[in-house]
C-alpha cells in the first residue's frame, strides 16, 4: 500500500515513528510501482508538484532550491574550474540545472538507476529540470550509482551523490567501498558533496556517514541548510575532498559574481554559515571542545 493509498487525498510521509507530515493533494499526477521503487508526483496545495519514492518526500516545487543548491554550489564554488561533474542519482533534474548554471562545466553526467524517475520528472516537474535533460552539455546514463563510479577513475572533478535516504536502492551508496570509489573516480583537487539526512531525528546516521567519507577521504566538512519538507526542516551535507577546500573560501564571493548566478537560497554568505555547527551536532560528531574547568 503506497502512502497516497493510506491517505486518500493526502500525500502522507512518516517522517518518524511518532511524526508524520500530510500535504494535501489537488490532483495525482503519477502513482505506480517502478522496478525499484513506489514513485508518486502530485500537485498540492501549499508547495506544488511534489516529488515521493516509496513513501519519502524527495522535492517538492516551492522548497527545492533550498536542497539542490545547497548540494551543488559549495562544491563547485571550492572548485577553481570544475569542467566534468558526476552526479549520481538526482533523476528529478534539479541537481543537473545547478550545475549546468556554472560556465567552467564542459560535462555533467547525471547517472539514475530508475529511467521511470527521469521519465515522470521530464514531463510533470519542467519548473525544476528546466530543460537541463537536453542540454547539449548533459550525458545520461541509466545504470547504478555505484557501478558506474567503479568504473570511471580518475575521470571528474566534483561528485554530487543527489540519492535518496540509505535503504533500497539507495543503501549502496552510503557504504565505505562506494565513497572510496568515488575517491578513486576523481581527479587533483577534486571534491565530492552528498545530502546525509537530518541531525535532529538521525544524528547516528550523519555520524555513520561521516565516518565512512573520513576513511576514503583526507579532508572532510559537514554543513547545514534547511529544507522545508524534509524531516525537522535541518538537513546536513557532507563535503569531501583530496586537498583542504577550505583554502578556496576567500574565492567563494568572486566565483559567484565571476559565472554570473543567481540562487533563491544560497549566497557566500550563507556558505560561510552553514559550516558553523549548532553544539548538539559537534557532540554527536565528537567535535565539540572540552569544557573549560572551573
């Protein structure tokens, strides 16, 4: 039974055990069982056209720009000319429009394990991919995640993992052996950025992760946004790369201004604040300083 079943004309996301978010539906645009997955788009009230895969809210058309452009311009801003960038998952296109709105891009490969996703994206969520699967710069490929990584070394200078949480078909792309892939997929000075879920319900998780991209990668940040549709609305992001990023956060505001963007939630400014930790996340990442003694 799919969620829009349960809920009638309510698209109904079980966040937690004890949450559960309810947006109510205008119409249902597309509800079927994929080869991999349930995929469900419907048109709501409050925050358009939205996007679920078995159950959990992946986008929806009002927030989305507070997720993919947290995703994608940290990484690609530390980047001094990120010419070929990976990203893997994202069949929705929103991941694939950010990248390709930073000139240095000569090729974005967007690497999707379900075509249905890209499918239902391609005709119901225009206002997110906007066109992005036909631009001339685009490479698709349908084929896992982390097949793919596997098989490309040395080949991109930023990975985007754009997945969903880590179960299903997902759950490979949170292991040890695939970011250590991924380390191998890059070039010097590469950097990869994936979505690591919610401190506030799932801090466990984001210290799994972490500490899985820690034994692949040298140097590794952890940064914050807010996604409106997204469990407790906090959403951590993990950057990863071969060589310290942080040396490239004075060049930040003059790569913004230099490839001409234009974003409705990231700005410099914003980027320099999400690597600010609240106390409870540098606990739950070992990160926090020792109590000064009385």
């Amino acid at each position: 039974m799919s969620a829009g079943d349960r809920c009638g004309d309510w698209l109904c996301e079980r966040q937690t055990e004890g949450v559960e978010l309810r947006l109510r539906v205008r119409r249902w645009l597309v509800r079927r069982r994929t080869p991999y997955q349930e995929l469900e788009l419907a048109e709501t009230d409050e925050l358009g056209r939205v996007l679920a895969l078995d159950g959990k809210i992946m986008l929806s058309e009002r927030g989305e720009p507070f997720y993919h452009e947290m995703l994608v311009h940290p990484a690609l801003l530390l980047h001094g000319c990120p010419q070929r960038v990976l990203i893997v998952g994202g069949g929705d296109g929103g991941t694939l429009r950010e990248v390709l709105r930073h000139p240095p891009v000569e090729r974005a490969t967007l690497v999707e394990i379900d075509r249905e996703v890209i499918e239902a994206s391609r005709e119901h969520l225009p206002t997110v991919h906007q066109g992005a699967f036909d631009n001339p710069r685009t490479e698709l490929v349908i084929q896992p995640g982390e097949e793919f990584v596997r098989a490309h070394p040395g080949e991109f200078d930023v990975i985007l993992v754009d997945s969903t949480d880590p179960i299903g078909p997902g759950e490979a792309l949170f292991t040890k052996e695939f970011f250590a892939a991924c380390r191998a997929a890059l070039r010097g000075g590469g950097l990869m950025a994936l979505q690591a879920g919610t401190p506030f319900y799932w801090p466990q998780e984001l210290a799994q992760v972490v500490e899985r991209v820690k034994a692949a990668f040298p140097h590794v940040g952890v940064y914050l946004g807010f996604v409106p549709a997204y469990p407790s609305g906090m959403w951590a992001y993990v950057l990863a790369g071969l060589s310290d990023f942080r040396a490239a956060e004075a060049e930040i505001e003059a790569r913004y201004s230099a490839r001409g963007l234009s974003t409705r939630y990231y700005t410099p400014a914003v980027h320099r604040a999400a690597f600010v930790l609240p106390r409870f996340v540098e606990e739950h990442l070992g990160l926090a300083p020792k109590a000064l003694s009385r």
